[in-house]
C-alpha cells in the first residue's frame, strides 16, 4: 500500500505541474484574447482598426470603452489610478519580470516615452504583474529602461481587467478622455514607424 501511495502522489503532483505550466503558457498563446466571431468583429470596429496590420497585426481597435476604475501603486506605494493620466494620451504596458516577450518588448517602450518626452499631453504607464517578492527585481529591470517609471498591481488583478483577460503581453491605449481606442496582445516594437504612426493618430 505503502508504494500504491507513492505512486498516486507521484501522479499527482505530475497532473499538478502540468496544469501549472499549462495555465502559465495560456498567458503567451492566447494572442487574440479569445474573440472570434462577432465579438472579434466589435474589437475593430473603432477609429483605429486600419493600423491593425503588419508588426501590428494583432492590434484590436474596440469602440471607445473608460479604463477601468482600478487602483495600482507607483515606486514608493502610493495609490494611482487611470483617471490620475486624464488628459494625456497613454500608453499602459502590462508585464512582468518572468515574460520572456514583455521584456523584450521593454526597450521599444522605453524608446518610445523618450520620442515623446517633454510632451505633457502623452503617456507610457509600464504597470509590473509580479508580486510583492519579485518587486524589487521589477524595479530594478525598469531603472534600466529609463524614462520609464515604475508602476505595480502586484494582485496580478488588473490585466483581467482589460481585454486581453490576463495574456501578456497586454498594451492598451488610452485616449485623452481615459479611454480605451486599441489593444495590443503580445510582443511589439512600440517604437517602430507603424506604432509611432498609430500613436501619433491617436494623439491627432
């Protein structure tokens, strides 16, 4: 019997690990956010569905929708919401310290905030997923891609607020109103010519 229990703990813990990884990797293959059908057809029917192409294949152009009434924290724990970026086109990166493309993608973001540094009226909010004990090495990792600061939800709660239903990489843009014009699951070079043209369309 002795053995029979090993065995089923072994299997157990196997199945366990599986699920584990498995739910893990749904957060990179599920690129599209799980639209099909008409509710893919709704996710492009906003203003900027035409950028929605090449390097931007993925982008998702919905009917202008509010950021969500969320609270997440800057450097030093202090409360911030969306509503605290009103008046600047934003845009929210979400990712984390253990996805491979959010940290490739980083650098272009980082880029991008400096392309538009001095504007008062734009944005980049890079918001971390990883909880409390990775924080520190979050903040470190975003030290390095300055001007970018650091935010954090280290519930790992806010990226199921958005579209992309908790996939990372998850970029939304916000509008001056605080609202959401396009969505952006997975990996991008935010500073490339298609993205700075979707940026500057939005900015008007």
């Amino acid at each position: 019997m002795g053995g029979s229990k090993r065995n089923l703990a072994i299997v157990a813990a196997g199945i366990a690990a599986v699920a584990a990884i498995g739910g893990a990797a749904l957060l990179y293959v599920n690129q599209d956010g799980g639209s099909k059908g008409s509710d893919a057809a709704s996710m492009n029917s906003g203003a900027f569905a035409a950028h929605a192409k090449g390097p931007l294949a993925r982008l998702q152009s919905p009917e202008p929708v509010p950021a969500p009434d969320y609270v997440f924290q800057d450097v030093d724990g202090n409360p911030v919401s969306f509503a605290d970026f009103k008046g600047k086109v934003t845009v929210v990166n979400l990712w984390a310290t253990w996805c491979a493309p959010c940290k490739i993608e980083m650098p272009t973001l980082a880029a991008l905030a400096k392309r538009y540094e001095g504007r008062e009226d734009f944005a980049v909010a890079v918001i971390s997923m990883d909880t409390d004990r990775a924080q520190e090495a979050a903040k470190a990792f975003i030290a390095e891609n300055a001007p970018l600061k650091y935010y954090a939800d280290p519930k790992f709660q806010l990226a199921f607020e958005f579209p992309g239903k908790g996939a990372m990489p998850q970029t939304m843009i916000l509008d001056r109103e605080g609202r959401v014009v396009a969505v952006m699951v997975g990996e991008a070079d935010w500073n490339g010519p298609q993205a700075v043209a979707l940026i500057e369309d939005v900015l008007g």
